[in-house]
C-alpha cells in the first residue's frame, strides 16, 4: 500500500502547496472539472501530478 500512496498528498500538503485555505481546496474540488482527488477510506489525497 505504501507504493500506492507515494504520489498522492494529503490535504494538508495540498493546502501548504497551493497556499489556500480548506474552504478553497473544498470548492477547487467540487467544480466541475475540479481537481480530482481520490478517497482511501476517511481520507482525502490529491495525486502530485493534479498539484503541479
């Protein structure tokens, strides 16, 4: 599972990279055309190629 993961950012990550807010990143994703993110469980993660 951790090589799965390797390229993927947590939203905290996300938030520090693109320099905004949880409410921000929250509508950057529910656009449509919106950065896609992928869930594992609870969690939210952003692959690093979708950041850059």
């Amino acid at each position: 599972m951790k090589n799965q993961t390797e390229n993927l950012l947590n939203v905290k990550s996300v938030l520090e990279q693109l320099g905004v807010g949880r409410t921000t990143l929250w509508r950057l994703t529910k656009k449509e055309n919106g950065l896609p993110y992928v869930r594992i469980g609870s969690r939210k993660l952003f692959k690093v190629q979708d950041i850059n």
